[in-house]
C-alpha cells in the first residue's frame, strides 16, 4: 500500500513541485495552504506523514505541531523551514517534530529525510530493538505508555513521545550507561542531522517531571563523558 503523505505548504509553487516529486515516488498525496485545515485533514485522511512549513497563514507550523502532539496524535512530522538559525530547529523538534528541512532543498534529499523518518517511526523496534513497554515503573514514578500519562507519587505528569522514547531505552537499559550516540541513534534515527542540545533539553524536563529534586537527581544521572544511566 502506498505510504500517504500530507502536504502543509503556503506556497503554491513549491507545493506543487513538492507534490509532484512524491507522486513520481509512488507516494499518495494531500496537500494543503492554511495551517487552520491542517487538524482536520489528519483526522479525516490519516496520513503516514506531514510535511510542516513553519510560516504558514491561520496558524503557524509551529502551533499545528503543537496541537498534534497535544491530542496525542503521533503521525510523523518533518518541518519545512526557510530559517537556518539552530534555535528554530530545536523548538520544532521539542515540539514534537521528527525531523526538519531547510529551505532551499533538493528533491533527493527531501525524499531520503522522509523514507528514513518512515522507516524508523513505523518499524521502530525492528531496527533499533526499542520496544516501549506497557508501563513503566521505579520508585515513586508510574507511567502509562499508551496514554503519556503517569504520576511521581500523587503527583500527575504528562510525557512528550521523545521524552516517553528516551525513558522507555533507558529504562530498558536500566543499570547501564546508554551513550549520547546510542540515545540519539536509537530515539532520533541514525539519519538525525541535529544537535546532542536537543537530547540535553529532552533529559532536563525528564528530569523535572521523575525526580523529586532535579538539581539533584536520584534516578536519571549524567555519567560525564559518557552518556546517561537511569537507576531504578
């Protein structure tokens, strides 16, 4: 069956090379101008993946990401962004994205970014041995893996899919040091052309929600030159 992806670009000519591209591919295609259809358009047509600009009319790449990631629907996003600045980069993928291209891009590569975001968010424990368990529990931490939703103590907490992937490997490690390489390998895909900042900032709200004392963490530790290790 083909893989189906949406189109989120305001630009009707670069819309239109980009949809024709993917169709040579062998790809299903929606397409769409307005970041305010976007929701709806996913919900009706369920596609495989989206392809984001950021600056879009209605609502920016940025709010849609959002909203998705928020109504826990977990279809691939790859961002489209003309801004090249490291920092735009970042907050797409804290927001939930999977991967990001900046403007101006060759068909090949955008392409080669969305089979490989395919591969590795749609057959995930095949190629990296992630498998996400039902729950996850140590300590006074309790969390519900289908859900995102979990309590440290009589304290509620809500998990992002990144942070919910970087806890469930190092929970399965757990005991072990994992290696910034293998978390970024293993959670971003080997393909991930960011930076180790964005695992940083993943671990720092982990931090926030599992621990009692962030500052001073009691299960998740910095092993300095490393990587990390959660200790149950």
């Amino acid at each position: 069956m083909k893989k189906h992806i949406l189109v989120v670009e305001d630009d009707s000519h670069i819309r239109m090379g980009i949809v024709e591209t993917l169709l040579s591919e062998n790809f299903a295609v929606s397409e769409v101008g307005d970041g305010r259809q976007v929701a709806a358009l996913v919900r009706e047509r369920k596609p495989d993946l989206i392809l984001l600009d950021i600056m879009l009319p209605g609502k920016s790449g940025y709010d849609v990401c959002r909203e998705l990631r928020q109504n826990k629907v977990l279809t691939p996003v790859i961002m489209l962004t003309a801004k090249g600045q490291e920092i735009d980069k970042v907050v797409g993928l804290e927001l939930g994205a999977d991967d990001y291209v900046t403007k101006p891009f060759g068909v090949r590569e955008l392409v080669a970014r969305i089979q490989a975001v395919l591969r590795r968010t749609q057959g995930a424990n095949d190629e990296t041995g992630l498998a996400i368990p039902k729950s996850i529990e140590f300590g006074k931490v309790r969390i519900d893996t289908a859900s995102l939703r979990g309590c440290r103590g009589k304290e509620a907490m809500e998990l992002s899919p990144r942070e919910l992937k970087v806890l469930a490997l190092l929970f399965q490690e757990r005991g072990k040091v994992v290696s910034r390489d293998a978390l970024l390998n293993k959670v971003w895909g080997m393909e991930y052309y960011g930076t180790t900042r964005t695992l940083d900032q993943v671990i720092v709200k982990l931090r926030q929600k599992i621990e009692d004392r962030p500052e001073e963490p009691k299960h998740l530790q910095t092993v300095y030159g490393m990587g990390y290790r959660l200790d149950v």
